[in-house]
C-alpha cells in the first residue's frame, strides 16, 4: 500500500508539469480564430438572388506569437475561393478568405464548408461551415402550418 501511495505521490506533480507545459504551447506559435466560425446566411428569398448573394468574406485572427501561415484554403463542392491572405498573418492582425458560390434559384438549403490548413498550434485544420435557405415568398393569402 506504501509503495502505491508513494507512486502516486511522485506521478502527480509530473502530470501537473505536463498540463502546464502543453497550455504554455498554445502561447508560443501561432493561434488561429475564425470570425465567425459558422456563416449563417439566413432566409434567402428566391426572388432577392442577385450576384452577390454566394459572396462571403470570413476573417482570420492571430493571436498567437507566432505569424500565422495559411497552407490551403479549400471549399466543398461547387464553393470557390476567390482569393485568401497568403502570406503570412502577424501576430494580432487578420486576414481574409473570400469565398464565392452559386445559389440556384429554387427552394433549398445552404450547406457549404471551408477548409483552412495552416501552422496553427490551436487548430491545424479549421472547418468553417456557411449555412442557410432558399424560399419562396408566401403570398400574400397563403398561410403556413
């Protein structure tokens, strides 16, 4: 029973030492945050589709220690990425991702990812989600259960 107490005993502030230092990594490189880290787009009516209506600008924090570095940006079947901040995000600075998609003029709903690759010590791979719907406008008799 001695022996197990004291292993206890010499186990617990190594494990204390361990927690400490992997916190204290999250301050030593780069720490990505999204803004917002879900788009939510709403109701979109059928007849309010124009050419900007697929367009959203995500922005990406840094506030870690370390530049930020963006490896890939990549969007989900049929989402475009028109242009992101390449080099490198300063620490307390952001960047942008532009992402660009159609809509269809129909009822439906919005469901698109973005994917963000980088050195982040917080988050390696970082999945924006943009959601939404299409509808039709009622009319001005009609009435929904």
């Amino acid at each position: 029973m001695r022996r197990i107490i004291l292993l206890l005993l010499l186990i617990a502030p190594l494990s204390v030492e361990l927690h400490a230092q992997n916190s204290n990594e999250n301050t030593k490189g780069a720490v990505i945050t999204v803004i917002p880290d879900t788009v939510k787009l709403g109701v979109i009516y059928v007849d309010d589709i124009n050419t900007n209506s697929g367009k959203v600008e995500i922005k990406v924090n840094n506030s870690g220690t370390k530049p930020l570095i963006m490896h890939t940006v990549k969007g989900c079947c049929g989402t475009n990425i028109a242009d992101y901040t390449k080099g490198p995000i300063l620490p307390g600075k952001e960047g942008v991702i532009k992402v660009e998609f159609r809509i269809e003029p129909r009822p439906q709903q919005i469901s698109r990812t973005v994917t963000i690759e980088s050195n982040a010590v917080n988050s390696r791979v970082t999945v924006v989600k943009i959601l939404g719907s299409v509808n039709n406008r009622k009319a001005k008799n009609e009435i929904s259960l």
